[in-house]
C-alpha cells in the first residue's frame, strides 16, 4: 500500500478513517502503562555508563557500602537563639523514628545527634542554633522511590509520638527534597502547558478558521496523536527505550505546535482547492499538490529532532526521538485524519469553510513587492537588524545550578541556604576521590602516598575539609608523631641528651683519673699507701675497662683530663717518662709489666677522649638537625608520613580509619572532600574538573607506583552533565543543519535555496538567544541563561523554523516556474503569508506555555522560542528569505521567458521583465 491509497482511502472512506483512529486511541489510553511515571524514572539516569562519577558511584556503594548513597534527605532543627536541650533531645527522638526497621528500602542509614561524635559534631553549626539530621539514600535525587522515601519521612516527623517543642523550626532540604520539589515543578509545568497550550491554540484557530468546527479539527489530529504517541512510548520504555519527563513536555509543545501547522497546511490548500459539490474530490487534489512539501517539512523535523539521539546526554538523546516518533504520527494523522475530518464536516457544514476561501488582504503582496523592489537593501537592513543581539549571543553566560532553576520561594531551597550559612557550603555534597594501585595502600609506601595526596588536596583553595586514612578527622595533628620532621624532632632530642651525657661522662671520668692521680702524688711525696686496685675501681664505679678501642680512647680522655688537672696547657706536656709511678725496666732489657694502675689511668683518659668526641659529634649533629627543622625547606621537605608496626600499635584508632578508608584488599582508597562552594554550583563544577587534571598530573609523577584517581559525588555528577551537555551541543551545532540541509536538498534541488534556508534560521537561533539573554541576564538580573536553553533552541529553531520556509519555497518554485522569478517570489509571499503567520502563530502559542512553567529553564526557553518563531513569521521569512534566495537565484535563473509563457501572465506579467 502506497501513499494514493491512503489518499483514496481518506477521501473516499472518511468515516472508516475517523472511527480507525478514535478506536486505537481509546484502546491505547485504557491499555498503555503510565507514561509520567517511567519518565520520571528515566530522570534518575541520565548519564551514560563511561562517566567517571557514575562509575566512582558504583565502586564506592561495592566496595564501602557504608559510606556510599546517591542522594540525601537533611533535616534541620533550627531556633535563633539556640537550641535547648529539648530541642536537641527532640531532633534525637526523630532519627531514632527515621531508623526504625519498617523504614523503606531505599533509606540506607540515619546521621544524628546519637551518631559517633566525629560525625554528630558535624552535624551541630558552630553557634549551636541548628543541628542536622542526615538521611542517605541508595537512589537518584530525581528518582520516584526516592520521592516516596522523602515523603514517608515527612509523614513520620509529624506522627503522634512526636511533639516539636514550642518554637523549633524545621527544616527539609538536600538534593533528595530538591529533587523532589524539582519533579513536581515539572509536572506543574506539564499541566499547565497542557491547559494553556490548548486554550491559545484554539483561540489562535478561531482566529484564523473563523469557524468553531474548523477549529477542532487540528485539536482532534493532535489529541488522538498525543495519545497514540504517549502510549507507544511507554510501551518501548518498558522494553528498554530510554525516556525523561521532558519528553511529555515536549510532546504537548511540539505535537500541538508542529502538528497544528501540518493540519493547518491541508485545511489551507484545501481551502483554495474547496469544492463543496465535491469534497472528497477537492481533498485528492489538495493531498497530491501538497503532500511533498508536508512530507519534506515534516521530514526536517523529524529529521533534525532524530539526529538528537547522536547525543551521549540522555536528557538530550531520549528527548529527540521519542517526539519524532510521535511527529511521525501526526503526520500520519495529519495524511488521513484530517482529510477524513475536513471531508465529513464539508459535507455537513460545508459554511465552516468560508473563512478559508475569503479572498486574501493584500497585506502580504505588498510586503514582498517593497522587499524585492530593492532586494539587496533590504536584506542588508534585516541583516543590521539583527546582527546586534546575534552577536550578543557569543558572549552569553550559562549556568548549570538546580537552585537557581528552582523558584526562589521554593522551601527546600530556602533552607539549603540556610544551612550553607550556619555550616560550610559543600558539607551537603562531598566529593569523593577514589585512589587505585596495584600496590598495596596499607604499606608504608602506599600509606605514605595517601598522606602526600591527601595534603596536597589540603593546599587546593576552595576546600575546607579532606578526611582519608591518614586524617581521618580532616586535620593532620592526629598522626603528627608519625611523620618524618617529628621523628626527626625526637632524634634531635636524643643528640641533646646524648652530648649532655657525654659531656658529663667526660667530666666524670676526667674527675675519677685526676683523684686517682692525685693519691698517686701523695703516696710518693709521703710514702703511705693511700689505696689498693681494688680501692681504685671502687672510686671509678666498679668500672674494669678492658684494654679495647673504646678503653684506648677513655684513656686518652683521662690523660687529658690529668694534663689539665697538672696544669699542662697541651697533651704534648704529658710525657710517658715524667710518671712517677712508672716502674723502670727489668733487667736483661725485659721490660718490667706495667702496673694495673697506670693502665687504668690511660684506658680511663682513652674514654674520656672518647666522651668528648661524642659530646662534640651529637652536638654538631643537633646543630645539623635543628638548621633543618628550623627552615622552612626542610620543614616541607620532612613533612612527610612514615607509618610502620610500631605506629600502628602505638596508635589504635589508625586501624579504624584504615578499614573506613582502604578496601581489605588494600588496592582502593578513599578520600572525602568538602569544597567551599554549595551543591550544583558553577565554582563547584569547576573545581572537580581542576582537581581532576591537578591529581592525574601529581600522580602521574609519582615514583614506584602507579595509581589512578577518579573523583565522584553530586558535583562531580554535574561536571560530567556539563562537559557532557557542551560536547554534545558542539556536535548537534554540525550535525543537525547538516541532516536538515540534505532533506531539503532532496526536496527542492536547489543547494543555494537550502543553504540559505539553513542560514538563516541559525541566524535566527543566535538573535533569539542574544534576546534571552539579554531580558533574562542584563534586564532581570540572572546569573546566566539556563545550560539546556541553547541546545533545545537550536535543534527546536533550526528543525521546527525550517518547515515554514520550506512552505514558502515550495510556492516560490512553483510559482516562479509559472510567472519567473521576482515575479513568483512575490507571488509565493502572497499566497503563503496568511498560511505561515498562522501557523507561527500557533507555534509560538504552543511555546508561550513554557513562560507559565515555575521552572526559569522553561521560561527562557519559551521566551527564547516564541521570539525566535516571532522574528521567524515577520521579518527572516517574508524578507530575508525570499531577497536571499533572489541574490543567490538570479544569476542562474533562465531568462527572458518565452511569449508563451508571458502571456499566460495575466496582470502579474508587468514584474516578470523587470526580473528578466
């Protein structure tokens, strides 16, 4: 079956038509799963499998269940003046509820004032007016269970066993109850476009059909197309088709608005075709003069909205092709369902369609005969008119941030303020940076590195915290001693001993040698016998030292020890042959054993040599040692960990931040960060991606090891969103024109037609932009246009605003054929200026529903699209268009035309010399 049979089939048999396609919706809308539902599922998974936060996600849920959760409810319990001990004893009751064993599944675990007192110090602001209850949980911020688990909560802090105390505010926030809040604004946001779409369209199509039956015509295609669509959809989501809640927002906008502009087309040919003795015969004529310039308008749409799966985001990727498939739809229905409506009511009311064939103002022929009487000037003066606003666009700012989104009167973002103020901004979101080797992170070595990373991440501005195994805490005082400046400090401290030892040692054996010495002296002057060898070891401590090195050199110091007591200002003055004591040598030159005392004496003066050498070497050695702590330098250079056995035995508490922070295995570590900067940020989003280059590039000159770092957490998730966005918007700026520039090709054979055709609807796409930014940024006051603004225009622009001119051409080649080319341009203007501005019309009426949305991403956008549509109907298509397509046409266009030809001019004859 071709596309006659459908004609015939339309025309000839509308009522088998018509009750076709009312019996599949009414079975699909009783039938079909709820579609809101698995959209918003589709929600919590946007990013594809390859983002390094997803994957960071999924390791740390594997392998530290405890610590890993994918968003969190926080409650806070607030009263300016502080909190009373009731206060603090009612938020404790709360967590316990919160904890209970009948909580649901996706609660992983409750943070409170009970909680250990590392964590439930974290959770009091430092004047002690708010303290936090957190609730992690395993699902996305977005995701519907996450949506019930929050609401379960709320519904248990207002259960009978509960009483706040007089006074007490509580707060709801953190990205669970954002994500929450955000849903519903999309919905609300649904419905009312829903509503608004469907009220300015139909009084848009009383306007234009001047006829109430007329109207309902495109109102009945789409609302049988809508529901069709809705439930396909959900059909394939269940088989694994990736979908958002954008999709239904889109679907409403686009199908109305797109959808109401191809219905438009059929009732306005049809109307210049209209027979009421013969309606279905008009309807065939109309169907086949008008069918390829439907097909190829609908075929850009499709085409360029198609060409969005190319896209890795699936916000972006899932939107797309789902309303294509429901644009293929309604041209399906636009094909047979209208033709089939329009030939009933013909034949019933066959009055609704004088509004229709009411010959046309003039307005729009004027119009193009003042633009082609000087073609160039005019199109130079729409070119002035909007380079400055398109110029504009290039220097638009765009932020990536849910709170700014949200309505500002949003409670759950109000007291996500709050909570930034009492505490530090990031503690709602910290990143997570997960270390991974092949070596083993418990080893000194992988210990060592863990510190070093974690105290570079220390220096980095615009973190306040970093919590590993190394610091657990988030402070380094913890293992102070552990590190190599302290150990160093201690060994200072034991040279200071040791000199100060030696030094007595010295003084010691210098005093015991010269006592010894000194009776010596006596007994020679006097001849008594002042002390024996046993006396004379008694008085040195019972010291024996035996002849070694070590007594050479404590003899030595004891000789020197003697020489100062005598007096000798040298040790050259001590001479072996002035002892008095020395026995002369026996006889037969046997020399005669020397006495045990005199070796005594010189194995004593050896050691205290000795001692003095070892006062002087741990005294340049603390010199040494204390130069290097004292510096700056060597301060950095020494700050380095050393943890062996002995550390961890003399510090137990290290073994339960080794288990919380490195696997078993040893081969994954973790480490927590809290940036300065609040949750969906920009300076959030930027710093992870400065972190990320910043750690690959430390670690990667790491000596002895190769390690790899990935960071994750909910700003991470939306630098990946981000990075990702701006990639894919950078190929759609290629991708898109290209795909709608080959089916207009292949439709009107003319690659300078189509090439302006593109041209200048991405012209229009920049000025739309520069306009938006322009009332949204520098009149209104907003941080930046929101970063899904630009991609959804340019697509929507470049596919959408497409079709009106590929009306237009379509006329103009048809007429220029006919009447030549200035002659048909203005022709075509005439002809298709009614059709078109109201068909803009009613496109901008779809989009204006946006500017209802409480969402400030929807507003823009529908400002961005109603001003783009606008500029569209009034000024690219009647006026740039048209001069474009005469500069780039008349110099290949055939001429003069033959008197055939001419005469069948008629009255519009007089303007074809004057283009030939």
């Amino acid at each position: 079956m071709n596309l006659d049979f459908w004609r015939r089939l339309a025309c000839r048999r509308p009522g088998w038509v018509v009750s076709g396609w009312f019996v599949v919706a009414i079975a699909v809308g009783l039938f079909a799963p709820n579609l809101t539902q698995l959209a918003a599922e589709g929600q919590a998974k946007l990013l594809g499998r390859d983002s390094e936060s997803l994957k960071v996600a999924q390791v740390v849920a594997k392998v530290w269940p405890d610590q890993g959760y994918e968003s969190m409810a926080v409650v806070g319990f607030h009263r300016p003046g502080g909190l009373t001990e009731s206060d603090r004893e009612y938020a404790s009751q709360m967590a316990k509820q919160f904890a209970a064993p009948t909580r649901p599944n996706e609660i992983l675990r409750v943070l409170g004032p009970d909680s250990q007192p590392e964590v439930a110090d974290r959770l009091l602001s430092r004047d002690r007016s708010l303290e936090l209850v957190a609730v992690p949980m395993r699902s996305a911020f977005v995701a519907p269970v996450t949506q019930e688990a929050v609401a379960w909560l709320q519904t248990t802090a207002v259960g009978p066993t509960l009483s706040a105390p007089s006074g007490l505010e509580i707060l709801w926030s953190g990205d669970a109850v954002l994500g929450r809040d955000y849903m519903a604004s999309v919905q609300t946001s649904l419905d009312r476009a829903a509503l608004v779409t469907v009220f300015l369209l139909f009084a848009v199509l009383l306007a234009v059909y001047r006829s109430v039956w007329l109207a309902l015509v495109p109102l009945a295609t789409i609302g049988l197309s809508l529901v069709i669509t809705r439930g396909i959809l959900a059909w394939m989501t269940q088989l694994g088709w990736e979908i958002s809640p954008l999709v239904e927002l889109f679907l409403v906008a686009i199908l109305f608005g797109t959808g109401t502009d191809f219905c438009l087309f059929v009732s306005w040919r049809f109307g210049e075709h209209f027979n009421p003795d013969n309606p279905a015969g008009a309807m065939q004529a109309t169907l086949e003069r008008s069918s390829l310039a439907l097909l190829t308008s609908a075929g850009t749409v499709i085409v360029g909205l198609s060409l969005m799966g190319t896209t890795h985001f699936k916000l972006f990727s899932s939107t797309g092709p789902s309303v294509a498939i429901g644009l293929v739809l309604t041209l399906m229905a636009t094909l047979t369902l209208t033709p089939a409506l329009l030939v009933l009511l013909a034949g019933l009311r066959p009055r609704s369609f004088r509004g229709l064939t009411a010959p046309a103002s003039g307005i729009w022929e004027k119009l193009g005969r003042m633009a082609l009487s000087r073609p160039l000037l005019s199109w130079s003066l729409a070119l002035l008119f909007m380079a400055p606003l398109a110029l504009l666009s290039l220097r638009a700012d765009f932020v990536q941030d849910l709170m700014t989104e949200l309505p500002r009167e949003t409670r759950s973002a109000q007291c996500l303020r709050l909570i930034a103020e009492k505490f530090e901004p990031g503690m709602m979101a910290p990143l997570t940076v997960v270390l991974e080797s092949d070596a083993d992170f418990r080893s000194s070595e992988g210990l060592a590195l863990i510190d070093d990373v974690s105290r570079f991440l220390t220096l980095q501005r615009r973190l306040v915290e970093v919590r590993s195994a190394t610091q657990p805490l988030g402070r380094t005082e913890t293992l102070a001693r552990a590190r190599l400046a302290s150990r160093l400090g201690e060994v200072n401290e034991g040279f200071v001993r040791m000199a100060s030892g030696a030094g007595e040692l010295r003084k010691g054996l210098i005093e015991g040698a010269a006592k010894i010495r000194a009776a010596l002296w006596l007994e020679q002057k006097t001849g008594l016998k002042l002390m024996n060898e046993a006396s004379t070891a008694s008085s040195l401590g019972g010291v024996n030292p035996a002849p070694s090195n070590a007594g050479n050199l404590l003899a030595q110091g004891f000789r020197q020890a003697s020489a100062a007591f005598v007096g000798s200002s040298s040790w050259s003055a001590l001479k072996p042959a002035a002892d008095p004591v020395r026995t002369p040598p026996s006889p037969a030159g046997t020399p005669k054993p020397e006495p045990p005392r005199q070796s005594m004496l010189r194995d004593l003066s050896r050691a205290a040599d000795g001692a003095a050498q070892i006062e002087e070497g741990a005294e340049r050695a603390h010199r040494e040692v204390s130069s290097i702590l004292a510096n700056p330098v060597g301060r950095r250079a020494l700050d380095r960990l050393l943890i062996d056995a002995q550390t961890l035995r003399d510090n137990p508490d290290l073994g339960k931040s080794l288990a919380a922070y490195i696997t078993k295995s040893g081969h994954r570590a973790r480490i927590d960060l809290v940036q300065a900067d609040r949750v969906f940020s920009a300076g959030a989003m930027d710093q992870v991606q400065s972190l990320r280059q910043r750690l690959n590039d430390y670690l990667s000159e790491v000596d002895g090891m190769k390690v790899k770092a990935t960071i994750g957490g909910a700003n991470a998730e939306s630098a990946d969103i981000r990075a990702l966005t701006r990639s894919d918007q950078i190929q759609s700026w290629f991708v898109v024109p290209i795909g709608v520039f080959l089916v207009l090709l292949v439709a009107l054979r003319d690659p300078l037609a189509c090439l302006n055709l593109v041209a200048t609807m991405i012209l229009t796409y920049m000025f739309a932009l520069g306009a938006t930014h322009l009332v949204f940024v520098s009149l209104l006051g907003a941080e930046g246009l929101d970063w899904k603004v630009p991609y959804f225009l340019f697509v929507l622009l470049v596919a959408v605003g497409v079709d009106y001119n590929v009306f237009l051409m379509d006329r103009v080649r048809e007429e220029s054929r006919r009447l030549g080319l200035r002659a048909g341009i203005i022709q075509a203007i005439a002809k298709t200026g009614g059709l078109i501005s109201s068909a803009a019309a009613i496109t901008a009426c779809s989009f204006a529903s946006f500017l209802s949305s409480p969402l400030g991403s929807l507003r823009q956008l529908g400002f961005a699209l109603v001003v783009g549509i606008t500029l569209d109907a009034v000024l690219v298509r009647p006026i740039l268009v048209p001069c474009g397509h005469w500069l780039l046409s008349r110099v290949r266009w055939p001429r003069p035309l033959d008197p055939t030809q001419r005469a069948t001019v008629g009255s519009v004859g007089q303007f074809v010399h004057v283009s030939d």
